[in-house]
C-alpha cells in the first residue's frame, strides 16, 4: 500500500451518486456514475444495503463499463446503494483507495463517498492516529469514519454533524447507513450535489445529468451546510454546519469539469458557457474566416463566441473518446502523437483559413501548443487562440486537479509570453470580471485557481505546494 503523506492524501475530481427506495438500486446507481464519467475515469465502486441490512461491496480500476455487468449488479441487491467514480492523482491507484469507503462501527456498516479535498485531513489524520486510530486507506475521505466511530453518539446523523465541525475544506458526501442514505455539503458548496424524485424513491447525484439518465425529476440542490436524511419515511433536512456567506461554489465546474447538460449551482452550465463565449468575443475581438472548439469542454464557449462574433463555428477538431491513459505510444508515433491521438484536425476546415481557437482554459500550455501545431499543418493561415477564463495561476485544494505553481504556464509567464509559447497570432484571455459578470451571483463562487485567494486556508505542507510558499510567491498572473 502506498505510504500516506499530506501531498498523497488528495482526493480530487470525483463523481458521486445514490438511490434510496428503488428496486435494484445498484444498477440505477451504475447508470448514474455512467453519466458522471467524466469526472473521475481511474476507479468506481458501489456498495448496496439489503433488505436485512447487510452490505455488498463492489470495487474496481477502470471505467463504470469495465468495472460492472449485469452479473456482478446481482450480487449488488437491495433497494440503497451509493457509489462513486474516482480519478486518481498522486495518492496511488489501489483498489483501498477506490470509494465508498465501507466499515463496521458500533452503529453497524457504514459506507460513505465524497467528492471533494478537506483542507485539514493532515492535521485531523495525525491526531486520530496518535490516539490510536489504525487508516486503511491514503484518502483525506477516511477522516470522516474515524471522526463518526469517536464521536459520543449513537446516532450516525448527529455523529456525521460532529464530523463536519471538525473538518474544513470540500466535501460533497453520500454516506449509506442501515436502511437510510445521507447526504452532506461542506458549509462553502465547493462541489455540486442535488436529489431527485425516481418512482416512490430518491437519488442523489453530484450532477443533474445523471438524474436525467436514470429518469429522475430534479428536486433541488443540497444546500452548503446542509445533511438530508433519505429512508422510507421520506426526505428531511437539517443544518449540519452554518452556510458560510458567501457560498464559495467552484467556478471552475462551470468553466471545465461539469457537462453542460447538468445544472450546477443555480445554473445550466451550456448557458454559463454560451456566456462565456459571448463576453470573451466582445473582450478579444478579430477578424477571422472560422471558430473552431478544443472539443468537448470547449464547444459551447466557442459557439458562444461565434454567436457574439458573427463568424462562422465549425467542427475543425475531432476528438477520438475512446483514448484510454495507458494507450502504448509506437515507436515511429513521431512529433505530439499524444495529442494526436486524442485530437484530429479537419483539413477542408482550416486550409488557408483564419482560425480562431477557442479552448476553456491553460493549464500547463502543452496541450495548447501541440495543437497549433497540428493546426498549422492542416494549412491555417492565422490562428488566434481565445480562451474562455483568466489565466490559472494557483493550484485549487478543494478537488480540481492542477498542477503546482511551478507547472502552471499562467503563473510563469505573461500573456505575451504565452503568445510566444503557443505559436499564434493572437492570444485573448477572458478577464477575471468579464468571467464573474457571466454568474448571476458572482459573489458566491470560489475563483482561487484564478486570483490565489484561497477561501478556506490550507494546512500547511498540504497538497502539492505548501500554502505558505504560495503566499511568499508572486501572483504573476501576466495579465
Ligand atoms: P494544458 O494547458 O496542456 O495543461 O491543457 C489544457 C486543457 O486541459 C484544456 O483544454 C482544458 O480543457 C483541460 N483541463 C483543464 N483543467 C483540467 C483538469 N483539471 N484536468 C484535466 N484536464 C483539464
């Protein structure tokens, strides 16, 4: 088992769902990570609850249809289940650190799935240990049972609201009790997390678009703070933790990570995007024969540019989805295959074009570089490349996957740096106000990755820079 550290114990970019009072629930729930794919591809899981209370676990490396069938679903009975979608980053790929995370305490089995990075789990991690307490896993998650087993109750709602007075940071939860699901949101509302209607019974998804694949009507969204109780009585509710005010929802969902068919955070994210575009085109304007998209996360930014711009979208890249991490390079691959494989231009599209690129974000800048390049040798005359939110310049702690300060090309470099860097005519980054003017409430997201305002601070020595050196450093946005 990989040795646990503060840097390894991250937890990021998951996907969480759960069915309460629905005939085989396992497989609603596989449905419901299918539609969540996206955001964790490493490992899934599902735990079921029976009829006589006992659990059943299923847990594998690998994608939802890899990891289940209709065979294993059957050893998966009962009308709960929760289950969850994992990408995994430095902390190891180990099936110990695939979630939900089940155990036996006093009160019985518990499973429990999160979504999200607590901010203290170093902190919480090394207390519970000198005291005796004996992890299984590298996950910042295991906090919460061993929090829930301490705590002076019986009652596992009151001894999960124990648990969240002592952590900080993002936590989307479902946790699977004897003959009830409950579900809990940090006080901040970093990541989504809604309920649905299905039948006579509940779901409980990080998205609505998994609500919309296994046919549930949307209820609403868990509020930032909040614990709902789901068994056969029905719904309740109760405040698990103060809200914080202002609410800090990840804008960076909106941008990137979530599908924009879901609802997330009061919004259609199509919509948000759409507007992303609109405001981006009025910002860095130009002249240009096409708009194309860094497919998929980018589509609906770029239609929005189009539709401000008046210039004509066109499909100039095609992206092949079937691109598993451990693709084999071949030998004579040559010159960015990496990209290539993912990505294919359109030659009728881009010959002697003027392209404008539009992609949602730079991260490093690798991938970014690599595909002027192919646009350059599908015949573009110009490319000028548009992207749909600031420069990121600082790492998130609460659940997105960014590299360190050192790796982000936003906080090295200028814009005309960048420029220079990519290899195009024209470099237009959306600015931090344009990109808050397209929320409804721009008060009530978190933009840390943007600007280094952390809203819950970091423990020092967490993560993959310590919070202390990101203060020393800079912002050097270039900008
Ligand atoms: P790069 O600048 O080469 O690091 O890659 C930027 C691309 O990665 C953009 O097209 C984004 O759509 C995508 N991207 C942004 N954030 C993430 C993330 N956290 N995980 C995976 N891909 C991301």
């Amino acid at each position: 088992m990989t040795s646990w550290s503060p840097d390894k114990c991250w937890n990021e970019e998951c996907g969480v769902f759960a069915v309460v009072g629905v005939p085989r629930a396992s497989e609603i729930t596989a449905l419901g990570l299918h539609a969540l794919q996206h955001r964790g591809q490493e490992a899934t899981g599902i735990v079921s609850c029976d009829d006589r209370g006992d659990f059943h676990v299923r847990k594998g490396i690998g994608l939802v249809s890899d990891v289940y069938d209709s065979g294993n679903l059957n050893d998966l009975p009962g009308q709960l289940a929760i289950g969850h979608n994992r990408y995994s980053t430095a902390g190891g790929l180990t099936l110990e650190n695939t979630q939900p995370l089940r155990v036996v305490y006093r009160g019985g089995p518990l499973a429990l799935a999160h979504n999200g990075n607590l901010t203290n789990a170093a902190a919480v991690r090394q207390s519970l240990e000198e005291s005796g307490s004996i992890f299984q896993t590298t996950l910042d998650t295991e906090v919460f049972l061993h929090l829930v087993a301490l705590a002076p109750t019986d009652d596992v709602e009151a001894a999960l609201t124990e648990a969240a007075r002592t952590v900080t940071g993002a936590y989307s939860i479902v946790v699977l009790a004897r003959g009830k699901v409950i579900a809990l949101r940090d006080p901040h509302g970093f990541r989504p997390l809604c309920v649905g209607r299905l039948g006579d019974g509940y779901v409980v998804a990080s998205e609505t678009c998994a609500l919309d694949l296994v046919g549930a009507d949307f209820i609403r969204e868990v509020e930032p703070g909040e614990m709902i109780t789901i068994d056969p009585q029905g719904m309740r509710a109760r405040r698990a933790v103060p809200a914080a005010e202002p609410a800090q929802h990840c804008i960076f969902e909106h941008i990137y990570f979530s599908r924009p068919d879901s609802r997330v955070f009061g919004a259609t994210v199509d919509q948000v995007r759409r507007k992303l575009g609109h405001q981006l085109a009025r910002e860095h304007p130009v002249d240009a024969d096409v708009v194309i998209a860094v497919p998929d996360s980018s589509n609906s930014i770029a239609l929005g540019f189009a539709e401000e711009s008046g210039t004509r979208f066109e499909l100039g890249l095609i992206r092949n989805h079937y691109v598993g991490r451990t693709f084999i390079q071949p030998q004579q691959a040559g010159r960015d295959f990496g990209v290539r494989v993912k990505f294919n231009p359109v030659r009728e599209v881009l010959d002697g074009k003027r392209v404008v690129v539009v992609d949602d974000s730079i991260v490093r800048g690798t991938t970014s570089r690599k595909l002027v390049r192919l646009l350059r040798r599908s015949g573009a005359r110009e490319v000028h490349f548009r992207v749909g939110s600031p420069p990121v310049t600082h790492p998130c702690f609460y659940g997105i996957d960014t590299p360190s300060r050192r790796e982000l090309i936003g906080a090295l470099k200028t814009v005309e740096e960048i420029r220079e860097y990519l290899g195009v005519d024209s470099l237009g980054y959306l600015s931090l106000d344009g990109m808050l003017a397209c929320e409804s409430e721009p008060r009530r997201f978190c933009r840390a990755c943007f600007d280094g305002r952390y809203p819950v601070a970091v423990e020092a020595g967490a993560g993959k820079l310590a919070i202390e050196q990101l203060r020393r450093t800079p912002s050097g946005s270039g900008s």
